[in-house]
C-alpha cells in the first residue's frame, strides 16, 4: 500500500490550493479516504474523510465550506481543495486509509499560508 500526497505549497492568505493523494495497493474504491494535518507544535487531526461506496463527506467544524474533499476511482485518487486559506491552515497534510488489517499514511505535503 502506498499513499503519496502532492500540490502542497506557499499560498497567500484567502488564496487556494488542490492536494492529491495518489493511492495504490488495495481495491482504492472499497475505502474511506481521509485527509488529516499537523500544524507545527499541535497533535495531528482530522480535516475530513469521503466514504465509498456512496461518496457522503465529512469535515471538521473549521474547514467548512471553504474546503472540498472529492475522489476519482479511476485514478486511484483523492483529492483537498481548499479555498480562503487562511494562516492557521498552515500545517503538513496527510491522507489516509484504514483497511481491514492496518492504517496507511503518506508522507504528507507541507502547506504554509502567509503574506
């Protein structure tokens, strides 16, 4: 199983970004996804999870209606877009899945969003 998060990056704050996650090793169709972060000094948390079959998401209070989490199971992917950053976004981000065995993380992808 590999996870492989890309699209992270400097933003300015109110700007946007799109994070993939690039899945392969399992049935990628069969899973929640789920992307999760750990600013600098803080615990890790959950941002938000997409559940397949049925595609119903999911997210934590502040990131609401300013970020997207969508999954193309063609491509093995998943997908954070985020809009209206703003400083206290900053943080890495990780995706992952929970399989029946064990839990996979990527390696994250770093986002700073300053002037």
């Amino acid at each position: 199983v590999q996870l492989v998060e890309s699209g992270g990056g400097l933003v300015q704050p109110v700007g946007s970004l799109r994070l993939s996650c690039a899945a392969s090793g399992f049935t990628f169709s069969m899973y929640t996804m789920n992307w999760y972060r750990q600013a600098p000094g803080n615990e890790r948390e959950w941002v938000t999870s997409i559940i397949n079959p049925g595609g119903a998401s999911y997210y934590t209070d502040s990131v609401k209606g300013r970020f997207t989490i969508s999954r193309d199971n063609a491509k093995n992917t998943v997908y954070l877009q985020m809009n209206s950053l703003k400083p206290e976004n900053t943080a890495v981000y990780y995706c992952k899945v929970a399989l029946r065995t064990r839990t996979y993380w990527g390696l994250g992808t770093k986002v700073t969003v300053s002037s």
